[in-house]
C-alpha cells in the first residue's frame, strides 16, 4: 500500500516494535551489537555503521524524498560535507550564488585545503550556467527558494542541463521539505536538508540529511557516511521523528500566517518591499531605512529576534550579521542582500497577535 505524505509522517516509527507493540519508534542507545558466532550478525554490528533508530529515520526520509537511501547526520553542514567528500581535488562544482552563508563557508574550505574549484552564478539565465560546465565539472549545487530572497530556482530545467553533461544535481530542500517539493522527481540525483528547520520544527534538533537517487552513489555515501562519523545520535533521529510526525499541519499553518503577513507588510509604510515564493512559510522584506533595523528589531515582544527558521515559534533574522556574515560585503550586496533586509520564519502562532507584535514596533520607528 503507498501512502500519502501525511500518513507517512503521522505513522513515523509505529509498528516497527513488534514485540511490545510501542507506537513512539524506541530509541536504541547501544552503540554496539553482539553476534551469536563467527560470520553471524543482526545486520547491527556498530552505531556509527547503522543504528535501528537512525535506521527508521532514514528509510522514512528516502520514501518521502522519492529516493533509494537516506543518511542522518549530526548537522545540515555535515550532510553537505558528506556529499562535497564524493569530489577530489580538481574537481569543478557549479554553485547557485544565493546561497545559505555556512554553505559558502565549508565550500571555501573545500575549495582552498582540497582543490575543488567552484564557480558561483546567476541561476536567472541557465545559458550562462551551460556556458560555465567545462571537463572537469561534476555537479551543480542549488537552494530553492533561494536565502533570504526566496527566489524559486527550476529544478527540472537545471536537471536537462546536468544530465545532458553528465553531471550530479544537488538540491539544498531545506525551505520546502519533501511537503512541498520534491526534488529528485523533477530531476535531481542527491537532496540535502538542514533538519534542524521545518523537519526538526521545534528549534531543538541539529539534524542533517542526504537523500539519493541512484544505488551506486548511495553505496559511495555509506561508506562516507561511516568513515567521516558525522552520523545523528539515535536520540536526535527521534527527536527529530517525533517532529517530522506534524511537518504538514505545521507547514500549513505557517503558510497561511505567511500569506496574510504577506498582505500586511506590502501595505505598511515601514516596508519598502516584500518577497514571498507563494508557498511555504518563509518571507523576507526591506525595511525603507537602514537605521530602523536596530529599534525595531529590539521592540519586537513576541517574535524573536534569532538565526534559525522552521520552527513553530516565529523567527525574524538579519542576514547582514547574521546567516550571510561570511559574504564578502560586495558580493552580498550585489546579490541584494542589504543592511534594511530582514528575513522572516513565520510561526504557527495566531497572525492577529503577530500582526500586533510587528504594528507596536513599527510605531515606533519615526
Ligand atoms: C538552506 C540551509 N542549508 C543548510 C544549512 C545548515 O544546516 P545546519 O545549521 O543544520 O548545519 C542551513 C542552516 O541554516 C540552511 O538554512
């Protein structure tokens, strides 16, 4: 029987217990497993290799991602190290420029200790993107709605480009989750998520995750996987469960708080403009003077002023010192990225109290 995506989250870790019969998936803390003899073993030999409790997480995260393997990792960055360790050096990776700030910072790292070269672009004309791919390229790596400007990169017309050359697609789905979007079927070959965000959804789970398409890549990963070590504690992987089991309520939720702050901020005088992908609860907006950021993001009472999104509680973050710090300034503010650019992770909270919250602070800034 295949279900939905809402019954696969809602059902996460029940009746993988048979014995006792334990809805909640159980937690399995040993970190290493016995054999009965020699060339005998449950399939279990050591946690770092495979955990039963990362194990549920991550054959639920393939078949909602539409792939063949999974691969839970402590953090969103140790799920793109994970994938990044597939290259060696001289190897040539096309990067969509708007991109997550810590993204950029590991694939610098990548760039100058282990000789990737990298080439960052303007995914808005895909002429440019062919014209870039040269013999030494082997994949390109996106985020769509791109941070913080929300702009949706096409998927499937990047993939005919990638599979034309010969070429991996990595999509960063962390913003729509496999809820609203799913990569690999539009053809991509390797999906990451920072978990920590919509999937984890409490702001209290570091998680990361890399889904695949294809066997031989997944064999590859594994064995990355369990010599890197970054693997997510069979906790965490049902801290993270536990979350994933209301992903869609939640998104929706937020994503109808999102389009009615959508409204509200296009009309306020304070705003200078206002993005929104039209789906999803992430927004982002301009303030008309750079001077107001500071007050108003200090009145604010309810919404907190903080670098995460995805949560049920709603978060408001300037990415000038905080997710794009690490950009050179030129760079961020060629990419739009200015110092009046808030960006917003709506919650699940009542939008009338948001509204209120965001007006009190507005009041005060002339
Ligand atoms: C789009 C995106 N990808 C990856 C990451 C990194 O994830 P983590 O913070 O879980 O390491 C983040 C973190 O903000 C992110 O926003």
């Amino acid at each position: 029987m295949s279900f939905k995506q809402e019954t696969i989250l809602t059902q996460l870790g029940n009746r993988v217990d048979v014995e006792t019969g334990a809805v909640s998936a159980p937690i399995h803390m040993s970190t290493a497993y016995r054999h009965q003899t020699l060339g005998e073993s449950t399939g279990f030999d050591y946690t770092r290799t495979k955990n039963p409790t990362r194990l549920i997480l991550e054959e639920a995260i393939a078949e909602l991602e539409g792939g063949v393997a999974g691969f839970a990792c402590s953090s969103g960055l140790a799920a793109l190290q994970l994938v990044f360790s597939l290259f060696k050096s001289g190897d040539h990776l096309i990067v969509a420029n708007h991109l997550y700030g810590g993204t950029y910072r590991l694939l610098e790292h990548f760039e100058q200790q282990y000789d990737l070269e990298i080439s960052y672009l303007d995914f808005d004309h895909l002429s440019d993107v062919s014209a870039a791919i040269r013999t030494e390229t082997k994949a390109i790596l996106l985020e769509t709605p791109t941070n913080p400007l929300l702009t949706e990169i096409d998927i499937e017309a990047v993939s005919k480009i990638t599979e034309e050359n010969g070429l991996l697609l990595i999509v960063d789905n962390t913003f729509y989750t496999p809820y609203l979007q799913q990569p690999l079927a539009l053809g991509a070959d390797i999906v990451v998520h920072s978990a920590t965000k919509y999937l984890g959804g409490h702001n209290d789970v570091l998680a990361g995750l890399t889904i695949v398409k294809s066997e031989s890549i997944a064999e590859k990963l594994a064995e990355l996987h369990n010599n890197i070590g970054a693997t997510l504690s069979p906790f965490d992987a049902w801290l993270l469960m536990r979350g994933m089991k209301t992903l869609p309520v939640r998104i929706k939720q937020q994503q109808e708080n999102a389009q009615t702050l959508v409204k509200f901020l296009s009309n306020h005088p304070c705003v200078g403009q206002v993005f929104y992908p039209g789906k999803g609860g992430m927004l982002s907006f301009r303030l008309k003077d750079k001077n107001w950021v500071k007050p108003f993001l200090q009145e604010l009472k309810l919404i907190s002023f903080a670098e995460s999104l995805g949560g049920v509680e709603s978060f408001i973050t300037f990415p000038t010192t905080q997710t794009h710090a690490d950009i050179p300034e030129a760079e961020r503010l060629a990419l739009g990225i200015d110092d009046t650019l808030l960006r917003f992770s709506v919650g699940i909270e009542a939008v009338e109290d948001l509204i209120t919250d965001l007006k009190t602070s507005f009041a005060k800034l002339k």
